[in-house]
C-alpha cells in the first residue's frame, strides 16, 4: 500500500470518528438516548394498535353504518303511522271536506286547518322488500367480518414490526460488541506496533475497520428508529418522536407440526373470504329483489283526521279512508331489465372476485409453510455458524498476538463473526415474522 492510500484510510478514519461524536452528541448514538418513557411488549402493543389505530376505527364505523342500513331495510316491511298537520289559506273559499252524499251543504273557507294520522303498510311486493331486507343483513355481517380481517392484519403488523424491531435490537448489540471487541484488538495491535512486532498498516486497518463499523452503527441504529415511527404509526399514535421500548425475546417456538389441513383452515377461518361469501349471497338477494320489481304491488292505505275553518264559530269536521292500493309497470322504458342486468353483472363479478380470493388463499398458504421452513432451517443452521465463526475468530486472534498469523485474516474472521451473528438474529425473527404470516394466511388467531 503505498503512502497517498494510507494518508486517505487515515482521513477517512478521522471524519467517521467525527462523524459518529457529532451524532452522539445530538442523541443518534443509542448510548447517549434518553431512558424510554416505556417499555411495551407485544400482547400491549396489540392492545394499544386495536383501541387507536385509525383503520380499525373506520372499520368499526363501517360496520356501524352496515348495521343501521340493516334496520332500515328491515323498517320497511313494517306498518308506518305519520302524523301530519297543516294550514290552508285560499283566495278563493275551499270546502274543508268532500262531499259525504248529494246535496249535503258543504262549509266554504278561506282559511283551513288540519291534522290527519295516516298509516301505510305493504301487503304484497313479490317479496322484493324481504330480499333487500336480507341482503342488508348479510351485507352487515359481511363488514362485521371485514372489521375482524382487519384486526388480524393489524395483529400480523405489528407483529412484523415488534419482531424487526427485536432482531434489529439484537443486530445493533453484536455491533457494539464487535465494536469493542476491536478496540481491545486495537490497544493489542499498538502494543506490538510499540514494540515493533507489528507493521503500521495492521494499526491502519485496524482504525478503518472501526470506522466501518462505527458507519454500520449508525445505519443500523437508525432503521431501529425507523422501526420504532412504523409501530407508534401503527399504534395509532400521533407523536413519532416520542421514546418507547419494546421488550420480547426471539426464541424458536410454536412451530405448527402438521399442514396437511392448512388449506381448509384458511377457508374456515379466513375472515376476508367468509365476508366475501356473505356478498355473494346478499348479491344473490339483490338480483332476487330486482327480479321482482316485474311482480305487482299491493299496498293498505288509512288515514284519520280533522278540519277546521278559520272562523270559531263553525265546528270541526272528521274525515277518513281506508283504502287497498294494486299497482304493477306496464312499461318503464327498460329501467327494470336494466337493473337487472346491473344487479346481474354484480353478481358475476362478485363471484370472480371470490374466486381470485381462493386462489390469492392457496398462495398465502403455501408461501407461508414454505418461509416458515426455511426460516426455522436457517436458524438452526444460522445458530451452529456463530459458534464457528466465534471459535474461528478466537484461534485468529491468538495467532497474531504470537506472530503466526496476519492482520487480515484476524479482521476477516471477525467480521464473519458479525456476519454470522446477524445472520442468527435476523433468521430468529424472520421465523416470528413468518409464524405470524401463517397465522394470517390461515386465519388462525395467536
């Protein structure tokens, strides 16, 4: 190496060390972080995630809405009393009643007043108003369903972020481990520089080692914090900045011993599809209740009241009818066949919507099985790597302190060590995330 390379390694050394003291110094440096204001483990932040997430609360108002148009579909099929009152003024006089019989004398006012109680029920509607009724419920257990998938994407959510965040705890601790592992190595390699059993480009690459691992830190550090914003955002919190910990571990547990069934589990347990399947039957209902606009209408209509005139001194008069009302269209101009085919393409493309759930269901289930083996195969393989790369890094190491080994090779043999141990972190979680991933493609609830 000749001398302008090692005047850069050393520069560059020098603006790292700077770097990485400005950043403590303005709290980046987890050492020089504030004590969290509290420390959440996964059970709370899934508590925390369902009371204020904002998509739990529209979907919970949704349902509401759902509910309520449930029972006015429903009101519609029973008896209606309105009250109604009212004040007439004419130009010319007007007779306050109809005439009961021929020649009855008939008072004439210019001023009327009336209250009438009128009721109106539906006898006959070719069952269109019990098919909307239906479909409104069912379309209200559907968005009940929905609110309950939305829970459990919540729960996959948070999940994911907790465990990264775990993993990347653990990553940033082998870091600072490596860190000070190094600048032990480092005082070593002086000592031999001091004492002229070692070269000064071993001391040179040993400081730009560390600097790189001092960059690595802060990079590493500062996904943590990106980490930490993505779980108060998906706890429904407003302050981003604010301190908070997460407390867990990341041991391999819970591992499923069967996916034989994992496919029909889904389809039990897959909220989406159930609220999917509710649709289509409510659809079903709607085409039903479009059908039957073809079928006539019979209707009972009453009413009772009264009138008075504007003078005092003529009494009041009662009146009121019952009365059966028929009606069916002769001719709308297409509007009904129209619907109908509305109604009927709905349908079609509810029920190929169905079907690409289906199929969206059987890849999540296989995807599933499949990263949950292949995480739990790299950690057990990812766990017996540490142990190499530690005993590797340890027999390195004392090779150079007694002169039969190089530099390089003891730099080497650590940094594999990090490779490995954030290998093994990252696999642990990886499997917590992919257990939970199982957990949501088959509908199964932790």
């Amino acid at each position: 190496m000749n001398r302008t390379k090692l005047i850069l390694l050393i520069l560059t050394t020098t603006l790292l060390n700077f770097s990485l003291h400005k950043a403590s110094a303005n709290g980046i440096s987890s050492g020089s972080q504030q004590l969290p204001l509290r420390s959440y483990t996964l059970q709370e932040c899934l508590e925390a995630a369902m009371k204020n997430n904002p998509d739990i609360g529209r979907a919970s108002w949704e349902s509401e809405a759902a509910d309520a148009d449930s029972d006015v579909a429903r009101s519609k099929l029973q008896p209606a009393l309105k009250l109604s009152a009212g004040y007439l003024h004419s130009i010319d006089p007007q007779s306050i009643i109809k005439a009961r019989r021929v020649g009855d004398p008939l008072p004439f006012e210019n001023d009327v007043f009336s209250a009438d109680l009128g009721l109106s029920y539906p006898i006959h509607t070719g069952k269109r108003l019990e098919k909307k009724a239906q479909a409104a419920r069912l379309k209200a257990n559907s968005q009940n369903k929905i609110l309950e998938f939305t829970r459990d994407e919540l729960t996959y959510l948070v999940t994911t972020v907790f465990y990264n965040i775990l993993g990347q705890k653990e990553i940033i601790g082998s870091l600072r481990f490596s860190h000070q592992t190094l600048l032990e190595h480092q005082k070593r390699v002086n000592d031999l520089f001091s004492a002229k059993k070692a070269a000064k480009v071993d001391l040179l690459r040993t400081e730009v080692r560390i600097a790189e691992l001092h960059q690595r830190l802060i990079r590493e550090e500062n996904a943590l914090r990106v980490l930490y914003c993505q779980l108060l955002n998906l706890m429904g919190e407003m302050n981003l900045a604010q301190d908070i910990a997460v407390s867990g571990d990341l041991e391999i547990s819970d591992m499923p011993q069967n996916f034989n069934n994992a496919y029909e589990t889904a389809l039990h347990n897959r909220q989406d599809y159930q609220s999917l399947k509710l649709r289509l039957d409510a659809q079903r209902k709607m085409l039903f209740a479009a059908r039957s606009e073809r079928q006539p209408e019979v209707a009972l209509r009453a009413s009772y009241g009264n009138r008075w005139p504007g003078r005092r001194d003529l009494g009041s008069e009662e009146v009121g009818e019952v009365y059966l009302m028929a009606s069916m269209p002769i001719f709308d101009g297409g509007m009904i066949s129209a619907n109908i085919r509305r109604e009927q393409a709905i349908l079609k493309a509810q029920e190929e919507s169905l079907r690409k759930l289906v199929l969206k269901i059987r890849l999540d289930v296989e995807t599933a099985i499949s990263n949950l083996n292949s995480a739990s195969a790299r950690e057990e393989v990812s766990e017996k790597a540490v142990e190499q790369a530690d005993e590797s890094f340890r027999i390195e190491r004392e090779k150079y302190q007694h002169g039969k080994g190089s530099i390089l090779d003891v730099l080497d043999a650590q940094n594999a060590l990090l490779d490995a141990q954030t290998n093994n972190f990252r696999a642990k979680a990886e499997f917590r995330i992919a257990l939970a991933a199982y957990h949501m493609a088959t509908g199964v609830r932790q």
